[in-house]
C-alpha cells in the first residue's frame, strides 16, 4: 500500500491512449499506468474480458477481486472491485465480509477461502481444499476460474502497488482479519 498520491511511472496521457487503455468513456489510472508496455496492457485486458464471460458470474468474481485485494494491501483494486461488486448486484454488506473471505452464502464462502488459501499458500492448496468446493457444487471448469480470477487480480494488485498508481474510484477501508 502506498502513502504517496505519487505514481512511480508517468500516467499515459488520456488523449494519447489507444487500444483497451481507450475503451472506457474515461480511463482509469492502472489502464493508464499499465499502458506503458501494451503486451502487459493486451494482457490485462484480454484476461478481463475472457473472465468477464466466464461460469462464476460477475458477483462472485468481484468478491473474489475483494477478499484479494484486501489480503494484498491493494487500495486500488479494492476500490475499484468494490465499485464494481455493487454494479453487479451485490451489498455493501456482502462485499465488506468478503474483504475478509466470508460470505453468509456457503459456496460464496468456500469460493473465498479457497481464492485466499491460493493467495496465501502461493497455490499450494491440497485435495482437500478443492474438494471443498466440489462439496458446494463446483466443478472444475469453476476451480479453474476461480484460480484465473486470482491469478489476475494477483496482476492488478501488484501493478497498483508497485506503481503506487492513485485510486480514481471511491476510497473503501482496508480491513483486519479478526
């Protein structure tokens, strides 16, 4: 988490973007920061654009990005997620427990856990933990998901961090697992 509002590469300029950088009627500033080396930015956005059309759904893929960004210390990504969980649908609630990997809905709760147990066990998991999701009805082509989406957010997170890149979304707190 950076305390400075001071990115560490030069923001592209707006009228200067093209390609996914120019996409959004405005451009956030991780497009931005991203856009200096255009395979990473094709990346990014090729890997949004495939998730965004895949099984899990936008609600639970934005808590995943959450519960991600809140264990990576990623203000940026926390922000923006959280934004965008509330256009998808779910609560200010539901997005505060997921900053911490809880769901009161139990398959949203073992998707999370399991994203967190691959953030924290850098992939590590056991048959167990994929087990786990199985017993709530995923099936693999969702355990696959569910690690691209953490793989992704694992991208962002770490651009934003990195770069320091300034949050251009509405600021949302950190939380502490109890």
């Amino acid at each position: 988490m950076s305390l400075s509002n001071t990115p560490r590469v030069a923001l592209v300029d707006r009228t200067a973007a093209t390609g996914p950088a120019g996409a959004f009627g405005t451009i956030p500033n991780m497009f931005r920061a991203v856009a200096h080396s255009p395979a990473a930015l094709q990346s990014m956005w090729s890997a949004f654009g495939a998730l965004g059309g895949g099984v899990i759904g936008a609600a639970l893929g934005e808590q995943i990005a959450v519960a991600v960004a809140n264990r990576n210390g990623c203000d940026y990504c926390l922000a923006a997620h959280t934004a965008l969980g509330r256009k998808a649908g779910v609560s200010g609630e539901a997005l505060a427990a997921a900053q911490l990997g809880e769901s009161s809905d139990p398959r949203t709760a073992a998707a999370l856990r399991f994203a967190l147990k691959l953030v924290e066990a850098r992939g590590q998991v056991s048959a167990d933990d994929v087990q786990a999701l199985r017993a709530q009805g995923f099936t693999d082509e969702h355990i696959v998901e569910i690690l691209a989406h953490v793989a992704l957010n694992l991208f962002t997170n770490f651009a934003n961090v990195a770069l320091a890149v300034p949050v251009d979304f509405p600021g949302v707190a950190l939380r502490t697992a109890r």
